[in-house]
C-alpha cells in the first residue's frame, strides 16, 4: 500500500520516505517504516562524515536492526547520500528527526530539491518550526510544500552500533501531530500511525505544538530546580542525582507555575480569538497522565508523577566528567535545544499577547547565564542572541493573528 488512505480518494500519495539525520531517532525510524512501509525509503546524511560513515558500515552489516523489549526487527535505506539532490528529488515525504538547532540548516541543503507538492515534517518540532519553514519555503518559491510537526518523539531510544543495532527502551501510546494546510493533517495522521506503528493524534494547529511542548518545561525546569545556587556542585559516579525521580516538591511547585504560566497565555489567545483551538495545551500533570497513564503508580501529585513514572525510572541529570568527578552539564540538549527552541519561543508569544511570566522570564535569564547567551534584556527579548532563537518575531512575524493562522 503506497499512499495516504482516504475513503473518497488519496489526496496525497506517498512513494518515496526520505528521513535526515543519522541520530537515535533516525536509527529507530528507518526499521521501523521498513516493517510497514512498501515503497522506497532514502536517507539524507548532510552531517560531517556520516553518509561515507554509514554506508561502509550498512555494506558491511546488510541491515539496521532495532530492538524493542523481545522483538528485534530489520531495516536498511534503500539510497544513502550526502547530497539532497540525490535522495530528495524523488521524496513525497521527507522526515527530519533531529535537534531543531539542525532543522534550518538541514531545510535549506533540502528546499531547491523538494517536489513541488512534498511534505516534510520535524520529528519532534519543538516549537515554532513552522515560522523557520515556511519562510524558507517562500523565499525559495515552493509554496506548495506542505509541512508538519510532531508534538515529540514517540519513542525513548539509543544507537547502540553505528548503522547496526538501536535499542528503542520505550513508546508513547499516542503522540500529537499538527500540519499545515490543516485539512491535510487527518489523511496524513492515519498514514503515520501505520508507517510508525503508533497512535498519531490529529491536532488543530500547530500554534498547540508550540504551547503544549512539554519538553520545555520539564527540562529547563528541572534543571532549574536541581543547580540553581548550586551551580559548583561536585558528584561521585554514585552520587549523580536522578532527574526525573529527583523531582522534590519545591521543583514540582515551580514546575507547575510554569505550566500555568502557560495555559494563562494559552486562555488569553482563546479570549482574543474564540475560533482557534487550544484544547489539546494542557497542564503539565494533565499531559503526563494522558501520555503514561499505566505507567504512572501514584497520580496524586506531580511530584508522584515523576517519581512514580517507570518510563523515567534510573535517568540521571546530565553531568559532564572531569577529572575524578563529575559537574552538572549547563550545554546539555534539556537547555541548548530547549530553551531556545521552546520557551524563548512561547516568551515571544506571551510578548506579542502581552502576558507576564515572571517565573519562565527567571528560568530563562538563570540559564543564559548558565550557558553564556543573553536572550532577555531589561526585560524585552532582546538580547544580543536572540536572532539564533525561533522566536517568530526573527521570521517577520509580529503579532498574533498571524501566528493563530498555523
Ligand atoms: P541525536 O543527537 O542522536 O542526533 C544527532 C544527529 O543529528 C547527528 O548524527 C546528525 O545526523 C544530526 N545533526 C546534528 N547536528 C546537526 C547539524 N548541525 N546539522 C545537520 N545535522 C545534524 O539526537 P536524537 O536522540 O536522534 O534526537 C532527535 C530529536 O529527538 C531531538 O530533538 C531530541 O531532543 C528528541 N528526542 C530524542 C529522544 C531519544 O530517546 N533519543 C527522546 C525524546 C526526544
């Protein structure tokens, strides 16, 4: 079966999966499409030397193999190449499961290549995705192009042998997907549920993914909560504390009040607009019940949230090694691709609706510091970096309406 299903007609066919990035997530992507996918399926490996890297070594192995609980199951890309004007040209789809900071430099080596009527999605979008593609996709006159962006990752894994083995530890049940044009995102959910073998949830807009990315609380947060004033801290390899399960009540406190900080701005874009739908942003213990559900033991709170939360069970707080010890890691992804690429986003958006948030506004000032970038000054997001942010005032957009739009 090679295209989208629709009762009436496929509106939009898919024979060729173009995925970029040679990460964890692509690793686990390719075995998994293979196992239900019967068209062709080409890889995109713009990085250093990966593409030379991953073919010698896929020559060698003959086939990826992924490995979830008890089932193993196989997979190899059909095409390998550096350049997109090898593997994209032909892509109806092109997914890109890679840290977002990757996501414009990798849309722009794509953009002259891409069939006038493609779709390519972000795999997860963090947030405003659409701002930085759609932009690209204008200035380079592919109008047509539809994208789409997923609310996370939907599952938990690690390469464990370059283009040989990935171990995929976890699944979410479900995973929430928006697209643009909108009308395509039903056709479309249903065809990546059957390709990912996972409940896709259509979602209203992708003004939700930008808002209910969680990731953007709970990482910043946590790391907030754990090193703030304790910046010098020094661990033993034993001693390095859990991060999820090392939620104490004071960090679920500041948890929420980020959370609600959020769903404030989210009632006031709704008071603005009654047509959009936000139905899908919700609060952060809400978001954790719904995406875990069974594996959560004790709902009663969101500190009991985390700490019972199998699926977070043995993760410890990103360190870096030195010496003999080990310090906390202020350049980790729960901050580099977080903040900039979540709540500096969602800032920008509580500036153009004019809402306060005092809390989110200190978490993102402790970790500028913390990792050397100034985004917020005397208040206003303008800091000398903020251009490297995804903020959609960096792509022409300055006010509300247009943001609703997506
Ligand atoms: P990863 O670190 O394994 O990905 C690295 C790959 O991204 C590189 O091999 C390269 O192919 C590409 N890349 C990196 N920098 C690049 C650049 N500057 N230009 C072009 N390509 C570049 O990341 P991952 O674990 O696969 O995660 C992908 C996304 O999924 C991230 O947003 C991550 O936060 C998210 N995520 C991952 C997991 C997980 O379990 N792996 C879980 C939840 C969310």
């Amino acid at each position: 079966m090679k295209y989208i299903q629709n009762r009436k007609r496929p509106t939009v066919r898919i024979e060729t999966i173009t995925v970029c990035g040679g990460g964890n997530a692509a690793h686990a992507m390719i075995p998994i499409i293979r196992n239900h996918f019967f068209g062709k399926i080409n890889l995109f490996l713009p990085f250093g030397d990966e593409a030379n890297h991953f073919q010698k070594l896929i020559d060698e192995k003959k086939y990826l193999t992924a490995t979830i609980g008890e089932k193993e199951i196989d997979g190899r890309p059909d095409k390998v190449s550096k350049f997109a004007k090898d593997v994209c040209k032909e892509a109806d789809l092109i997914l890109m499961p890679l840290p977002a900071f990757a996501h414009e430099q990798t849309l722009l080596q794509i953009v002259p290549f891409l069939k006038e009527e493609a779709i390519i999605g972000a795999i997860p979008a963090r947030s405003g995705f659409e701002y930085a593609a759609l932009k690209i996709l204008k200035d380079n006159k592919k109008k047509k192009v539809k994208i789409f962006g997923m609310q996370t990752l939907p599952w938990a894994c690690r390469i464990k042998e370059y283009a040989s083995k990935v171990n995929i530890m976890g699944k979410k049940r479900s995973v929430g997907m928006a697209a643009f044009p909108h009308k395509i995102t039903p056709e479309l959910a249903s065809f990546l549920s059957r390709i990912f073998d996972l409940k896709i949830e259509p979602l209203p807009n992708m003004l939700t993914l930008t808002l209910a990315n969680v990731g953007q609380i709970i990482h910043p947060g946590i790391m907030y909560g754990l090193f703030k004033g304790n910046e010098q801290v020094t661990y033993q390899k034993e001693t390095i504390p859990l991060f999820y399960q090392g939620v104490t009540k004071e960090i679920a406190k500041t948890l929420k009040e980020m959370s609600d900080e959020i769903l404030i701005l989210t009632e006031k874009i709704k008071a603005l607009n009654k047509n959009v739908n936000l139905d899908y942003v919700l609060g952060l213990k809400d978001w954790l019940i719904y995406s875990y559900e069974d594996l959560i033991a004790d709902k009663s709170s969101l500190q009991a949230c985390f700490v019972t939360n199998s699926a977070y069970q043995g993760l410890s707080a990103p360190v870096k090694k030195e010496n003999d010890y080990f310090l906390p890691d202020f350049q980790a992804r729960y901050l580099t691709e977080d903040v900039p690429y979540g709540l500096v986003v969602t800032k920008a958006i509580a500036q153009l609706a004019k809402v306060g948030m005092p809390l989110i506004d200190e978490v993102i000032l402790t970790v500028s510091q913390w990792i050397g970038k100034e985004w917020i000054k005397e208040g206003y997001l303008e800091g000398k970096d903020i251009k490297n942010t995804r903020i959609p005032q960096n792509y022409d957009i300055n006010n509300l309406e247009e943001i609703i739009v997506y």
